[in-house]
C-alpha cells in the first residue's frame, strides 16, 4: 500500500506529460521548419523519425545509468540534455543549417527519459497502489501527446 511522496509523484507524472508533448510537437511543424533550413520532404521526415528511434535507444542508455547512479542524477541529466536539444532546437534558424535540427532532435529522444516514470512506479509504488498510479502515468502520456 506504499506511495511515494505526493510531489514526488507529481514531478514524474509532470515528467511523464512533457515527454511525451515533447516527442510529438515536431509533427506539426516539421515540414515548414525544415523548409525553411533548406531541407525537403524527405529530410522533415527523418527529422520526425529520429527522435522515437533515438528515444527507443536511450532507454537502453538510461536503465543502464539508473542502475549505476541516483535517480535525481539521471533525471537532472537527462532534463538537462533536453532543455540543451529543444533551446538548439529553437536556435536552429540562427544557424542556417538544416543539420542543427536535425542533432536537436535527436538529443531530445536520446534524453527523453522515457523509461523514467515506469521505472519509478515500480521501485517506489507499493503493489497494490501500482495500477492507479500506472493509470495516473497513462493519463500524462496521452494528455502529453494531446498537448503536443
């Protein structure tokens, strides 16, 4: 029947909600935002695959790290690679190359954290808590997805 701290959880479900938002806010934008670099169709479609796919290999990276070192550590260095990749991101028409978005992107899904919350819920939610809170975590994926 254990819980973590109230903020505790909120903080990963606020963490939860805005990696998602921020996987696929690109979606959008991409075409346009890569025109306007000097990319084509095709490059705006690589731009939107890379960060899923380098998300997919990050969460290799990240239970790798979370086994060797604190949770906050993790989760202070991977919010931080995300800040670095979404303000590059934005910068990226003061560069002049399409490729600046293109590593932006990719810092972002390499940082997204995504095996974070799952990984939370498990060590820190008693048994019998474990489902809400895993509804609560769905609910902040979806939402996040909405609002991106």
């Amino acid at each position: 029947m254990s819980m973590p701290p109230k903020l505790s959880l909120c903080l990963i479900l606020c963490m939860a909600f805005l990696t998602c938002a921020n996987l696929v806010i690109v979606i959008p934008t991409a075409t346009g935002y890569a025109q306007a670099l000097g990319g084509d169709s095709t490059f705006s479609g690589v731009l939107i695959g890379v960060t899923p796919i380098l998300a997919s290999f990050g969460v290799f990276g990240t239970y790798w790290v979370v086994k060797r070192s604190s949770f906050s550590t993790v989760i202070q260095c991977l919010n931080f690679g995300v800040v670095c990749g979404n303000i590059l991101y934005a910068l990226a028409e003061l560069t002049g190359w399409s490729y600046t978005i293109l590593f932006a992107r990719s810092l972002i899904g390499f940082c997204a954290g995504l095996v974070i919350p799952p990984f939370y819920i498990t060590q820190v939610v008693g048994i019998k808590r474990r489902s809400e809170v895993m509804f609560y975590f769905s609910a902040a994926n979806v939402l996040g997805m909405a609002a991106g």
